[in-house]
C-alpha cells in the first residue's frame, strides 16, 4: 500500500501542477477578454457579447474547480490519513467498474443518437448533419485508437 | 455470489467501515459485495480473505460456478 500511496501522491503533485497551469493560462484569457484584447469572432455585436459571457461563465467554473482540485490535493498530500481516504475513493474497484460500465453504455446512446440527428438533421440542415457525421468519426476514431491501445496492453 | 464476509465480520466484531479500510476499498463496496450485488476482483477477494486468515474459497461461494 505505501508504493502505491508514493505514487498517487506523485501523481497528485503533477495534477496540481495542470491545474495550476492551466488555472494561471484562463486567468490571463479572461483578463484580455475583459478589456476586450480578444474577443470571439461574431459578426453581430449582440452574439458577440452573448457569447464572450458564456465563455467568461465556463472559465469562471473551471477556476473554481481548478481552486478547489489544487486545494483538496495539497490537503491529501499533507495529511496521510487523507490521502489513504482519497486513494480509496479513487481506486474502488466498483467505482472503476460503475464508470466502466457508464462509458460502455453512454458511448453506444451517442453513437445512436448521433446516426439519428444525421438522419433526422439531414432533412432541415446540412450543416447539422455534416458537424453530427465528423462528430461521429472522431468518436469512431477514438474508440478504434483506444481499442488498438488497450489491446495491445492487456 | 454468496460470501461469508458478514459473518466473519460479526465473529470478529468488525464494521464495514472498518473491513472497508483494512483491505483498502470503500465501505459501500463492502455492503455490494455482502449482499451479492458485486463480486468482488480476485485481488480484493484475497485480500478480505487474507484478512480473515482463510482462503478463497472458504469467503466466497462458489458453487454457483461449479453448477454451470
């Protein structure tokens, strides 16, 4: 258990470095979208401001996830009780075997419900049908890649 | 799949919680594996009967298997 508890804590300590990283990159994008240095690319000045606060919006979600991550991170790694507590957490096997069988099943309701809005969005829009067919590709291609990776590993 | 761990842990006077941390998995994988929802991986089930001081086959019920 404690090989495995050096390691988790390594893996932490590089968790908290792409939250960090990453915190400090959105801070930055969203200081020069406030005094408007970038700005989407809209044509209507309505949209464009609609959209900068929805971007704006997620941001501020992803700082305060990302806060809250580095947070709960340096507590674990100062305290070995909690780190024992979050190594369980994250390593149950149930849990592992719950979101396993989420992704199985979530990735076969996209799969269907994209070949459905190619159908369905072909006969309204297709713009819709053609970004629905890559969004279908990439997730093929994904799940091939991954399959490839996993197969060869196990 | 059937398991004794419910009465190993009454006999020894042990909570979930505390079977839960001993072999290193959360209490609620316990309660599922008790009462047969989950089967547990085969190197949780020998570390719950490693725990215990039995083998394998002495926790978990296999008999199931052995009818198919």
């Amino acid at each position: 258990m404690e090989k495995e508890l050096k390691l988790y804590k390594k893996s932490l300590r590089l968790q908290t470095v792409f939250y960090s990283v990453s915190l400090v990159l959105l801070i930055i994008m969203m200081a020069l979208s406030v005094f408007e240095v970038i700005r989407p690319v809209f044509p209507d000045e309505r949209w464009q401001s609609m959209w900068n606060g929805f971007l704006f919006g997620l941001s501020a979600v992803y700082v305060v996830v990302s806060i809250l991550g580095i947070v709960k991170n340096r507590k674990a790694q100062q305290n070995e009780a909690e780190l024992k507590k979050m190594y369980i957490q994250t390593h149950d096997e149930r849990e592992q075997a719950i979101s396993r069988r989420c992704g199985q099943t979530a990735l076969i309701f996209e799969l269907v419900g994209l070949l459905f809005a190619i159908v369905i969005g072909g006969f309204f829009s297709p713009v819709v049908s053609f970004v629905c067919i890559g969004c279908l590709l990439y997730l093929c291609l994904v799940v091939v890649s991954l399959r490839i990776y996993f197969g060869k590993r196990m | 799949m059937r398991t004794k761990i419910r009465e190993l842990r009454k006999l020894h006077k042990l909570s979930q919680e505390e079977l839960a941390e001993a072999v290193g998995t959360t209490r609620q994988t316990i309660t599922s594996i008790e009462v047969g929802k989950y089967t547990a991986s085969l190197p949780l089930a020998y570390k719950i009967a490693h725990y215990f001081g039995l083998t394998i086959e002495e926790v978990f019920d296999f008999s199931e298997l052995e009818e198919e």
